[in-house]
C-alpha cells in the first residue's frame, strides 16, 4: 500500500482503481509464491521475503497513486477503519484482490504444467503446527499482532503531513522493507500471511489440509487491521 487515503484515488474511476488492485496483488502474490516454489526449497526464507517486499514496492510506485496501493484485504479494511477509504468501496477492492491473488497461482501453476513439473502449493500455503510446530492460539495471536503493526506503519507513513522535501514519496519504500522483514519473522511461524488474497490463492491448489486451515488467515489478518485502523487515531 502507498497512500491509504481516498483522496489520492478519487481522482480515478472505481473501474481503474480497482484494476489497479488487481494488477498489484496479482504482483504481490506471483512474488511472494513464485519465490517460494521455485527459490526457497534450496535458498530458504530470505528471498521470499525480499521478493514479496520488492513486489508491493514495485507495485506501489506504478500503480499506487490510482487505487491507493492496498493489495490486500486487511490493508483496506484497515484504511477504511482508519477514515482513509470510504467503506462502500471495501467490497470491490476486496473482490478485486482476490482475483488478482488467484489469478497469479493460476500462473505460476500453469508455468510449472507446460515444463512438466510440480508446483507444490501445500508446501507454501499457510498453515500452523508447521516446521515450528507453533500451534493454533499461537499463530492467530502471531497474525493479528504482525498485521496490526503493519498496518500502523502503513498508516503513519502515509497519514497527512508525514512526509516532507527529504521524505516524500519514500512511503512504499517503508511499507516494502516493513513487508519484508515481518516475512523473515513470519516465515518459519506459518508461511507468512499478512493477507488474506495471498493466503485463499495458495489454498485453493493446496488441497485438504491447507483449505481446512484457511479461515484461520481470513480472519486474523483482518482483526490485526480493524484494530490499528481502529485505534490510529489514538
């Protein structure tokens, strides 16, 4: 997300705006997922998250100031919580992500059939009781808690005034590094969601058990954002 204000998108159609979302989380997901499939079995958690981080960064830039950069649920109804979006928009942009999310592990899913390979989608959804062996309570509170400073960092880089001659439009590079390292933490817990797109995306491929898990990351991230946008004004 750059700028979770609904002034820096009204100058845009709902249309444009919510293609624009589509078009970033489409991004998001096809980083963080790709990266997973095909670079972290052998070179771990890092460039995953510095691929997810480097996707909304990217992402921000060229398409931020038409939609306002979201590319996730949480993150909208976080800004819509926080008085930055008006809330009749929260359902498209939502619709809009989700789309995007799987859209983009249709892809990747696609890449692995044509060269005849596996693309393992169990392996990087999320999940708890996983290598760490962190249980249910553990990762709701570890969602909740991680999206809920996310969200604040998001809303502070971009609130009015925050940014100055020297500082301006530096915001999606703070929310880009802020995405990476709460994946670095996030990561071994339970895959890192953070986003409810990123998570139904990889879910809808991962069979059973990854499916059973899901409505643990439809909810936790979104409590984590209602919360901070909640209490921004705080």
């Amino acid at each position: 997300m750059t700028m979770a204000d609904a002034s820096a998108a009204a100058p845009h159609s709902l249309f444009s705006r919510l293609i624009a979302e589509l078009f970033g989380t489409f991004m998001l997901v096809f980083g963080v997922i790709g990266a997973a499939l095909f670079f972290a079995p052998k070179g771990g958690a890092l460039p995953v998250a510095l691929a997810v981080g480097i996707a909304v960064l990217a992402s921000a830039y060229a398409v931020g100031h038409i939609s306002g950069g979201h590319f996730n649920p949480a993150v909208t109804l976080g800004a819509a919580a926080a008085g930055r979006m008006p809330w009749r928009d929260v359902v498209p942009y939502i619709v809009a992500q989700l789309v995007g999310g799987i859209l983009a592990t249709l892809v990747l899913g696609l890449f692995a059939v044509v060269s005849g390979k596996t693309a393992d989608f169990a392996a990087v959804s999320n999940g708890y009781d996983l290598s760490l062996g962190i249980t249910l309570p553990g990762v709701l509170i570890a969602e909740i808690v991680v999206t809920g400073l996310f969200l604040y960092i998001i809303l502070g880089v971009t609130a009015p005034g925050a940014g100055n001659h020297v500082t301006a439009g530096f915001a999606p590079l703070a929310i880009g590094l802020a995405l990476t390292m709460f994946h670095i933490v996030m990561i071994p817990v339970d895959n890192a969601s953070l986003n409810p797109a990123r998570s139904l995306a990889t879910a809808i491929l991962g069979g059973a058990v990854p499916l059973q898990q899901l409505w643990v990351f439809l909810v936790a991230p979104p409590v984590g954002a209602l919360i901070a946008g909640f209490t921004w004004k705080f």
